[in-house]
C-alpha cells in the first residue's frame, strides 16, 4: 500500500520535473545553442522514461 503510493507519487515527480528540461531544451534553442538543447533533450527522455518505469510499477503494485 505505502510501497504504491510511494511510487505514484515519484513518477509524477519524475514525469513533471521531465517538463523543466524540455523547457529549458526550448531556452538552448532560443539561443541557437543546438548542442546543449540535444544533451538536455536526452536528459529530457530519460528522466521520463524512468517515471513511466515508477508508474508501471505502481500499477503492479495494485491489488
């Protein structure tokens, strides 16, 4: 039960602090900086993907 909703709450931590590196992938590309945008993207995604990991196991968590 703890165990769940531990791992709801991470993956909404982990999937909305996703969205501060695509903001910050926009700001790199407002300054035509192309090489720091593509890094942060790739930060971007993997911090996503692992928040969908923590949500899975959120939903195997559930009885």
């Amino acid at each position: 039960m703890v165990r769940r909703h531990f791992f709801e709450i991470l993956a909404l931590l982990l999937i909305g602090g996703s969205l501060f590196f695509f903001k910050e992938t926009l700001d790199y590309l407002a300054r035509r900086d192309y090489v720091a945008a593509l890094l942060v993207m790739v930060i971007g995604v993997a911090v996503i993907s692992v928040g969908k990991e923590m949500a899975r196991l959120a939903l195997v968590q559930r009885d």
